[in-house]
C-alpha cells in the first residue's frame, strides 16, 4: 500500500510527465486501467498539463471501447480547455 507521500511524489512525477510532454504512458493508462476511477483521476490530472494534451485526448475520445463514464470525463477536459460548452446527449450540459 502507498503511503500519502508515495502517492503525491507518483501524482506529482504524472503531472511532469504530462507537462513536459511525455503523455502517452498516461493516455495508455486512461485507455486501458481496469479501475474507472483511475482513468478519471488521470484525465483530470492531465487537465492540469494546458491544452498541450487535447489532441491526445481527442485520440481517446473515439475510442468505442472506452467507458460512458470516461469517454464523458474527456469530453468535458477537452471543452474546458478548449473554453467551450458541450451537450453530453443525456440532457446535461456542461460548460466552461
């Protein structure tokens, strides 16, 4: 089990990386983690990288595999960075 520190040193290397460009170990995680929860954690942390990422979440974001809750998480990054609103199709919208 991690300790709070392990965790944030992890968290903090994963921003880096994203920042310094070195996305696509991260991408891959999103595509491919079993756990839900995880893949959200990591596209809100790559939020946090600037729009640097977009095209690699859009890349994602076509991905039929991917699930609801995901592929929704991506879409709503993606508009926030882009500073735009989007209709989800199930009557939410989100907006920046």
């Amino acid at each position: 089990m991690l300790t709070e520190r392990a965790l944030n040193d992890a968290l903090a290397l994963l921003l880096l990386m994203t920042q310094a460009g070195a996305v696509q170990p991260v991408l891959d995680a999103i595509a491919e983690h079993p756990y839900v929860e995880v893949r959200i954690g990591l596209i809100k942390l790559m939020a946090l990288s600037g729009e640097d990422v977009i095209p690699g979440l859009q890349r994602l974001a076509v991905k039929p595999s991917l699930p609801a809750k995901v592929h929704s998480a991506i879409l709503e990054t993606v508009c926030k960075l882009m500073g735009q609103s989007i209709d989800s199709g199930n009557g939410h919208q989100y907006r920046t």
